[in-house]
C-alpha cells in the first residue's frame, strides 16, 4: 500500500446559496489553498475534516492500493483523481495523488 498526497487545490463560496438557505454559523472550515495532507495508506490524515474525508477516502483507498484510470482514463495522470467535499455552500477542491512512497 503507497501514501496519498490530498492537496487543497481551490476553495470557493457561494454566497447567494449562504443567504438563502443556509443557518448562521460561525466558523466552516480551516482549510486553505496550497495546504497538504498525506495520507498513511487509507488513514485520515489529521487536520482534515471529517465531511472532506467521506467525500473521498474511496478514491484515496483505490490509489494507495495500486488503482489507476478512475474512470477510464479521466485524469492525465493515472494514479490521481480530482474530488470535492459535499459541502454545497463553500466546496473544495482535492487533488489526490498515490505517491511511490510505501504507507507505514
């Protein structure tokens, strides 16, 4: 089993949905672009949220175990795939790539 690297790639928020839909809440996430997680296999890394795991521990645990072509071929690399977190008011954007590097 190889170590994944999750890379926050892109952040957004939409603020007509926030105003529309959404309870006040105070704080959301902690995350920002550019930050970097490994992943030990198919272990959360720590410091990323439970919600962005859910999202894509699948597709981290097809990687770490020697997947590639998710879906035929989608991503330019094969060993990677592109996720987002289910959060409908501010997604992020993952970029999930199996590293050569052996899982502890």
């Amino acid at each position: 089993m190889k170590k994944c690297r999750i890379t926050v790639m892109k952040m957004v928020r939409h603020e007509d949905l926030i105003a529309k839909f959404e309870n006040p809440i105070a704080h959301a996430c902690d995350l920002r672009e550019g930050q970097v997680f490994i992943a030990n296999g198919w272990e959360k890394p720590e410091g990323l949220c439970d919600s962005a795991w859910e999202s894509m521990s699948a597709f981290v645990m097809t990687l770490a175990h020697g997947g590639e072509n998710i879906y035929d071929g989608w991503m330019q690399n094969p060993k990677s795939a592109m996720i987002s977190c289910n959060d409908g008011f501010r997604p992020v954007s993952f970029y999930i790539e199996a590293l050569d590097e052996d899982a502890d």
